[in-house]
C-alpha cells in the first residue's frame, strides 16, 4: 500500500484525523496487501462532491464448496476511522446484485459493525471479516443470466431477486411501497391518516391486534373504504410490507410498572416473530411504551438486524426543537433531542444547516456559546405534550424518509452500545440517517459532564428495567 503518491498525500491532507488514518491504513495492509487506497471524487444523495480516499480489493467467500473473491469499494469519510467507511459492492459486467439483509439494489452494504462503528474497537479488519461472515450465508453477488443455458445456481438466484406481491411477479428494483400499522385505536388510526396523507405509499394495512388494549377505528375504515387501505385482523397481511409501525399496546391492571410493562413484552413475543417472518426486509418502527424498552424487546425477539429495529424515540421533539432554534431564535440549524424519551434527554446540534442535511450530518462538538441556545431552545419545548395526532405526523416523517430513501438524520430509538463510549446493550434515541436500508447511526460526540450523566443514568435504568423482563 503506498501513501507517498502525491495524490494520495494531497487527500490525506485534507483528513481530519490524518495521523490516526495513516495508521489505520497500514496495519489494514499488513493483513490485507491486495486492498489499494485510489483517490476518487464521491458523490452524496444532493448531488454535492468530496474528493476522499476509496479502498479497492476483494473479499473471499466461500459459498457451497467454491471459493468467490467478491470485488467491494469502501469510501473513507475525511472524519475516518472515527466514522464509518461507505461500503459498496463492485459488481463486473457479468455480475448482478442480489439484494439481501446486507445489501441493498444499489450496492451498499450494511452491517451491525457499520451501524455500531465505534474506533478504536472497530476497524477495516474486522468490518473485512464481517462481510466474509455474511456474504458466506447470504451471497451478494450472482452471475448476469443470459442465453438459453443457465447453471441451476445463477438461476436460483436470479429467481430469489423476484418478489411476489398482490399484483404479481416485481424486480427487486421497483418495490412496491406497502406499509402496515399494528394496532388500532387513536394512535394508529393517526398514524394511517398521516402516512396516507404524505401520499408515497402504494398499500397501507391496519391490523387491529385482538389482545391489544388500543382498539378501533378499522370499523370507520372499512365503512368508509379509504383509497389504498386494507384493514384485517390477521398479521398475515402485512405480508411483504417495507415499514411496519407497531403501535398495539397491552396494559393490564397490574400494580408493578415492571409487571406492566411485562403485559407488552408478553403482547410482542405474539407478534414481533411473526412480523419478522412475514417481512424480512421490512424496518420496524415501534411506537409502543415505553419505547425505548420496546424497541429493544421487538429487536431481541425479531432476530433482525439493529439497523432494521428502531423506535419512534425522540423525534418529535427533535422537529420541535428544530423548528423552535429556526423560527424563534434564527440559527438555521438541524438539531437533534438524544437519550431517553424521559427527563434525561439532552440536546445537540447538527454540523450543517437544515437544508444541508443530506450533506453526510454529523454532530456539531459542544459549545460553551451555542449551550445557553439550546438550553433555551429546550425550556420552550417544556409542557407541549406527545399527543396522537402528533406523534402520527412523526411517525408519517420517519416512513417517508425510509420509503424514498431520503438520507435525513432522525433521533429515533436505536442500539445506543459502542457510542459515545457507552458499553451496555441498551436502546436509547441517536441520530440516524434514514433510508430504504434502514438507519446508519452519526457517530458520537463528547457531551458536557453534566449531559454524560444524562445518558449514563439512563442507560443504567434502562438496563436494571430490561433486566427483569421474561423477553
């Protein structure tokens, strides 16, 4: 691997962390001589350009008795290696995608390191020996079928990158955009009238859950015959659905928070298997209480990777705050509301304007001049509540982002293990960058003192709550 071309040396440059990269880069070559560092121009989703280093090589894999050597690109961000690289495969002419849990019709790769990306505990390395792992269970890559003579495996693959839906045989490549609702009642009917009304879905189902404590509002639905609605109480129709938003709740009279709480776990274990099954690909959105306890229960019980479980969290108060620093106090600043959807929630900045934010956010560092800001910012927010119709125009956002790949950065509940230094597994609210692979959690940030306790006592809470729980 040569870094002393002047090439190389003049991006380098330009690396934030460039010592730390350097030394990333050899000992990746020490273990892997065949991956090249090539300089290139990258484009992001807006359309603006950042000349970066890109990895080039192959990864082998060894799939029913041969042995693939898989061509890949990795994209270093100039904050690299404390953020992740963007990873894509590199199709030949002769080959296809095979999109899969991994990987998506565009080529990007996602993996539980990738969204959990943490340095110096992850590395190219690792991430290299993850994508041997799972491109040995689930191949990527399949032969280009052409001609009349096909070997039976290029045709099996060819036929696993079909979906079957309603209205017949479709590619991969132009999925139907269905989305399910689980559970009636106030929350769900709001959440079924603001997806509709953001207009991007070709089919929405609204399942009323029997053992849910929130129910109605599917016999209003099937009177009237909504336009692209179809209400069932069988969880089998949500079958190939791309978003699902669980909003069933199941409190009991119990006197115990931690027995309460157990009736909705109970209530998950007879559903979140069943959805995972029906839905491989879909991304869960709960909206269930206590959210960031359920997300966490629905990811464990799902088998599903954490970038494709996520919970509803904090952005609604993340657009809140957004709006309040826009309009009351003119910083023009995307900001996010992080932790638990508790007293314990802290407010942070993004890098960019709002209207930058498919620019790759990242979060801005702290400020002592930008705190009495947004300790302002949060005070306005004090006293507006999370009501129904409001947190359907928040879960309505965060289905729109995934279902037209949009790329913004939401606070939503996520596997908060390995940022910012925090060791437990527990699920707290991030920044996400949202999209039709799921969320890509922004790296972490050092908080104030006070703010790290914040998220610390949470996550001890929160980990002490999981703890007692029969999953």
């Amino acid at each position: 691997m040569d870094l002393s071309l002047e090439e190389i040396q003049r991006i380098l440059s330009k690396y934030k962390f460039r010592d730390v990269a350097i030394e990333e880069l050899q000992k990746l070559h020490r273990i892997h001589p065949r991956i090249n560092p090539v300089t290139g121009t990258y484009t992001f989703s807006d359309g603006s350009q950042k000349d970066l280093l890109k990895l080039i090589g192959t990864v082998p894999v060894k799939y029913e008795g041969r042995s693939y050597n898989l061509p890949i690109q990795l994209w270093l961000m100039d904050s690299f290696p404390f953020t992740p690289p963007i990873c894509l495969m590199r199709p030949t002419s002769s080959m296809v995608i095979r999109e899969g849990k991994h990987v998506d019709a565009q080529g990007r790769i996602h993996l539980p390191g990738l969204h959990n990306w943490d340095h110096p505990r992850s590395s190219v390395v690792g991430l290299l020996a993850e994508m041997t792992s799972k491109f040995e269970d689930e191949p990527p890559l399949a032969t280009k079928p052409s001609g009349e003579s096909r070997d039976p495996n290029d045709l099996l693959g060819f036929v696993s990158n079909l979906k079957v839906n309603s209205a017949g045989v479709q590619h991969n490549d132009q999925p139907i955009n269905k989305v399910s609702v689980i559970g009636g009642g106030d929350l769900g009917m709001a959440s079924v009238m603001s997806i509709l009304a953001k207009g991007n879905v070709d089919k929405l189902v609204f399942v009323d859950i029997a053992e849910s404590s929130t129910k109605g509002g599917t016999m209003d639905l099937g009177i009237f015959n909504l336009p692209k609605v179809e209400v069932s109480k069988d969880l089998s129709a949500s079958a190939g659905s791309r978003v699902v938003v669980v909003t069933a709740n199941a409190w009991s009279d119990e006197q115990s928070y931690v027995s309460v709480v157990q009736t909705n776990v109970d209530l998950y274990r007879s559903i979140i298997p069943s959805l995972a099954r029906l839905c491989p690909n879909a991304v869960l959105l709960i909206a269930s209480q206590p959210v960031d306890i359920m997300t966490h229960v629905a990811w464990r019980q799902s088998g599903l990777p954490p970038t494709h479980v996520i919970g509803a969290g904090c952005n609604l108060d993340s657009e809140r705050l957004s709006h309040i620093l826009d309009i009351s106090l003119n910083t023009h600043k995307q900001a996010w509301v992080i932790g638990e959807l508790s007293d314990n929630k802290v407010a942070v900045l993004s890098n960019i304007g709002q209207t930058g934010a498919s620019q790759h956010p990242e979060i801005a560092p702290r400020s002592n001049a930008l705190k009495p800001v947004l300790d302002r910012a949060v005070e306005l927010l004090r006293g507006r509540g999370q009501r129904s119709w409001s947190m359907g125009l928040s879960l309505a956002d965060i289905t729109y982002s995934i279902l037209m790949n949009r790329k913004k950065a939401h606070s939503v509940s996520t596997l908060a293990q390995g940022w910012g230094g925090l060791g437990s597994e527990v699920f707290l609210s991030l920044p996400c960058v949202l999209g039709a692979s799921g969320s890509t959690r922004l790296a972490g940030v050092s908080l104030a003192q006070d703010e790290d306790a914040k998220l610390r006592d949470s996550t001890a809470s929160l980990s002490n709550l999981m703890a007692q729980l029969k999953i």
